[in-house]
C-alpha cells in the first residue's frame, strides 16, 4: 500500500511506474501479461516488498502497535513510511514533491495502452483525483485512509482507528524510517545495478 515509496524508487519512464503499481495487482509470472519492461519493474516491487518484510526494524515498527491490531500493522507501518518519506521528501529529491506528484499522475493516466487490473484502474483514478501521494503527509487523511482500508477487510471493524496508535508512537516510528529508508535506497540502487534483473531489449 504504500505506493509513494515504490514509484519513488521507480525510474522515470512510463512501464517503470506502471510496473510498481501493478506489483500489489498481479500475482505469478508477470511475464505471461506484459512485456519485459513492465515484467522487470512488476519483480523489482516484489524484492522491494521482500526487502521491507524482513528488515528488523520494519519488524520492530510492527510491534509497536497493539496486538487488536497486530495483523494489520504491516499496512499501518507501509503507510507511515509514506508519511515520513512525504513529510522528509526534501531529504531524498531536488523535485518538489507536488511536482513529482503531478509528473507521475500524467504518466499514469496516459498509460491506457495497458491491460490494468479493474481495481488497479479503480485505485488509479482515486489516487490523481484525490491527490493520494500528495496526501499522505497529513495524519488525518492518512488514518482515513487505513480505516477505508480497514472497511474493505473481512472483521476489519477491530482495525479501525488505528490512527490514534500511530499518533502515540509517531517519535519512535519516524526513528525507524530514518534508520530503515536509507537502507531501503542503498537495496533499490543496487538492485538495479545487477543486470541480471533487467530486460535485454532491442532499441527500434
């Protein structure tokens, strides 16, 4: 769910941006529905994932949270590090964050020449509408944001209000972005430096 992280990490083309959305859409081999541009960006947001849920401190930010909400703190911790990287963005890009926002949002809305998931075409029309990444740095459209999602998940009701555990822990949660990020940064730079995860593909 935190998207403004992953198409932060993206490279800046169109099937690179895509492919980080679709990464919480498609399941299996990404081959078999996109072309290799996409395909690599779709594995690239998989190890991002992977990379996230086993680093210790994205653990130990999940603990912080009750155990009523245990099962959904991996989504609460996603959400705050697009808080933080939101509310830090000076930190991490020259790009002005709205700038960003806006440059990404065109993208996405002219990529209609690819077969998106239905309720990827759903999220992708909410999030340039309602301006979601620019968004995130507000606490309380953020706790919105999880009690939506909350209402989506089978006894979600429990989940709910989950802002108000973020508000109590936000100083020991911001320690754990500024610790886990860079981290994060120095796995996405040299990921991308292997070749061996990317496509050969023939210049026309």
């Amino acid at each position: 769910m935190n998207f403004l992280a992953h198409l932060y990490l993206a490279d800046a083309n169109d099937d690179s941006l895509i492919g980080q959305m679709l990464g919480d859409f498609i399941k299996g081999n990404p081959e078999r529905w996109y072309g290799p541009r996409i395909a690599a960006a779709i594995r690239f947001h998989r190890r991002i994932d992977a990379f996230a849920d086993h680093h210790p401190v994205v653990r130990a930010s999940r603990r912080r949270f009750s155990a009523r909400r245990r099962r959904f703190a991996g989504v609460m911790v996603d959400m705050c590090h697009d808080h933080f990287l939101a509310v830090h963005w000076r930190r991490f890009s020259v790009e002005p964050l709205p700038v960003f926002t806006r440059r990404v949002y065109g993208r996405l809305r002219t990529a209609t020449d690819v077969a998106l998931p239905a309720r990827l075409r759903w999220v992708l029309i909410q999030m340039t509408t309602n301006d979601w990444l620019g968004q995130y740095r507000d606490l309380e459209r953020l706790g919105l944001a999880l009690d939506r999602i909350a209402a989506r998940l089978t006894r979600g009701e429990r989940f709910k209000g989950g802002i108000g555990e973020i508000k109590n822990a936000y100083a020991l949660l911001e320690q754990d972005f500024e610790s886990f990020f860079p981290d994060l940064l120095d796995f996405g730079r040299h990921f991308k430096q292997n070749p061996a995860y990317w496509p050969t593909v023939t210049a026309t």
